[in-house]
C-alpha cells in the first residue's frame, strides 16, 4: 500500500498568511494526489485534484503543485473560513490512501 | 444539486451487523463510481471502499477486507455497504462520496452517518 505523509501536522496561521502544506507518497503516484479541506463536524470537500486541478467553486487563493512523490498545497492568504484540517489522497492504486492531515489554527 | 444521503448508522455489538444506504440525486448515478470513507471519533480520514459505476469493479482497505461488502442499485440510484464482524475499531462516520474519473477525486460527500459498535 502507498503511504502517505504530511508536514506539518499542524500550524498556527493569522488571517492574510501564506500557508503551504506539503504531502509526500511513499512511492510514485504521478499527479493522481487531491486535497480535501474538512471544518469541525462538516464533511470533507474537494480542493484540489490531480496534484494542481482546483475544483470548480473554490477560491483562487487555493493552489498545488508537485508530482511524482512530493505535493504541496499553498493557500495565499489565508482567509477566517480556511482554518480548518487539510488532507492529501493518493487515488493512484487502491487503497486510495490519505494523509494524517494538517490542522491550521489560528 | 448534488446530493447524498447517508443512513442506517446506529449502535450495534460487537460481532454484529449493519447495512450503510447512500442516497444519490442530481446526476446520473450509473455514470460515477461511488466510495466509503470513514473517520473515528478525533482520527482521520480512512479510504475503505470504491466499487465502479456497473459494479464490475470493487475494493477494500485491507482493515475491512473480508468483513465487508459494497452494492450498488443504479436503478434506485442507491450505494450500500453491508458491515459484519464489526469490531470497537469500525466506529466511526461513515461517508459515501462520488468519485470523478479523471483521478478519482471525490468530489461530492455526503454528511455521514454515524456507527458506533460497543456492548
């Protein structure tokens, strides 16, 4: 199975901050990595797919990159609503693993 | 809209068993693959199931392999996972989400539903 990491596992933030959360696989997935924002009691919702695709109706502010084993998530000013736990997936072999996630608090 | 609706969670003894329903809406449930995902109480997000849109094609995490099973009815536009052998360890939300073709991404969740197993 790939396992899947990621750093911080938490980070304090003001609003107006540049934030970046990296996520790396244990082995090559190629872009098959998507980030997922989770807010205390609500479900996940969709960020970012396929390393770099931003789903459509999420802010610009929101961006990733990498490829290969190594991702990061970046958002570029961080806003009230973003503070929350972020999470990195693989959907490149099942299991379609995800990472610990990465809370951001203020 | 997109909309998926979880039920069936509940309270149940270890050993026991549970049917999970995800009701579908807004899209043409037999075009999409559809996955579980869990989260225990304070954890993480846990992957445990996908099965394709003609049901040709299912898988598990290997924490639930063997213990459970994944349906689907495109013509009720309704996903199950039926749970047996359920241990302290499955309690969790369980969420069932569309997944998109082009890298899998799951980008419709519903709200979950919740399973608690204790005696």
């Amino acid at each position: 199975d790939i396992q899947m990491t990621q750093s911080p596992l938490s980070l304090s933030a003001s609003v107006g901050d540049r934030v970046t959360i990296t996520c790396r696989a244990s082995q090559s997935i190629s872009s098959y990595l998507n980030w997922y924002q989770q807010e205390p009691g609500k479900a996940p919702k969709l960020l970012i797919y396929a390393a770099s695709g931003l789903q459509s109706g999420v802010p610009s502010r929101f961006s990733g990159s990498g490829s290969g084993t190594d991702f990061t998530l970046t958002i570029s000013s961080l806003q009230p609503e973003d503070f929350a736990t972020y999470y990195c997936q693989q959907s490149y072999s099942t299991p379609f693993t995800f990472g610990p996630g990465t809370k951001v608090d203020v | 809209q997109v909309q998926l609706v979880e039920s069936g969670g509940g309270l149940v003894k270890p050993g026991g068993s549970l049917r999970l329903s995800c009701a579908a809406a807004g899209f043409t449930f037999s075009d999409y693959s559809m996955s579980w995902v869990r989260q225990a109480p304070g954890k993480g997000l846990e992957w445990i199931s996908y099965i394709s849109s003609s049901s040709t094609f299912t898988n598990f995490a290997d924490s639930v392999k063997g213990r459970f099973t994944v349906s689907r009815d495109n013509a009720k536009n309704s996903l199950f996972l039926r749970m047996t052998g359920l241990r302290a360890e499955d309690t969790a939300v369980y969420y069932c989400a569309r997944a998109q073709e082009q890298a899998n991404q799951l980008d419709y969740w519903g709200h979950g539903t919740l399973v608690t197993v204790s005696s």
